[in-house]
C-alpha cells in the first residue's frame, strides 16, 4: 500500500494538542493513527505561526504555545513547506477562482501540489476546495483510514 501523504490544516494541529478544544477527541486520534500508518505529513510553513497564534489566544501562554509549536515539529514524518513564489502563486489563483482565504488557499495549493489528502477543521475551505483535491474534517479522514 502506498504511503498516506497529508496536509494538516493549523486547526487540526491545535485541536490536536488542546484538551480543551471541541474538536481534540478526533483530531488527536486521527493525528496518532497518521503517525502509526507512518503518513507523510506536511506543513506549509505558515502554520507555525498560525499555531503559535491560536494556542496563545487559547491558553494566554506564551510559553505553551512555544512548546506546542516544537511538539508540533516533533511529529514523525513531518516536512515543513517553504511558501515561495510558485506555491504563492498557485494559492492565490486557488484564492481567487475559489474565493477561499488567503492562508486557506496556501494548504489547498500544497495538498494539490503534492496530490495529498487535505485534513481541516475548517468547513468553508473544505467546501471550497476544487475537485482535484480531497478534504476532509478529521472525523471523515479516521473514518476513511478505518476503512482501508
């Protein structure tokens, strides 16, 4: 079988590390499951501080949201995303044919570009990802792994 390539949406990842959080339950699971199937796992570089932000604005730590970003680099089979030129451009054309947010658009460009599985919390992106692109929540993705 071939190796499960992803992108991780920041609120995955948040959801993932905040007990706290509605969606934790899944995402952690799904998060595990990934790490235990060995996925190949990829961050487009602006989820750093998207993550970094989120968890700060959560916990008022910034401490924690320092550790959860190096836990976050922990993950096995991480591969951080340079956003450059050419993955900007593709983002903002999906941006614009798609009308998806501006960093949204960034991880729709990178799961298309790699041909991987988009995983978000985020509905609106999800709904509005082309077809060349499969998305899914967290719960829909553990769902579909199950199944394999």
């Amino acid at each position: 079988m071939a190796a499960l390539v992803c992108v991780l949406d920041t609120s995955v990842l948040v959801g993932g590390l905040r007990p706290g959080e509605p969606s934790y339950a899944a995402s952690r699971a799904l998060l595990e499951m990934l790490v235990q199937q060995r996925a190949a796992l990829f961050l487009p570089s602006i989820a750093l501080p998207e993550a970094a932000a989120a968890i700060v604005r959560g916990s008022g730590s910034d401490r924690q949201a320092r550790e959860d970003v190096a836990l976050i680099l922990q993950l096995p089979g991480l591969v951080v995303v340079s956003v450059d030129v050419t993955l900007a451009t593709q983002a903002a054309d999906l941006a614009a044919s798609q009308r998806i947010r501006g960093c949204d658009a960034v991880y729709v460009a990178l799961a298309r570009s790699l041909g991987a599985i988009l995983i978000t919390l985020d509905r609106q992106q999800r709904e509005r990802t082309p077809s060349s692109v499969t998305a899914f929540a967290p719960a829909e993705a553990l769902a579909e792994l199950r199944r394999r």
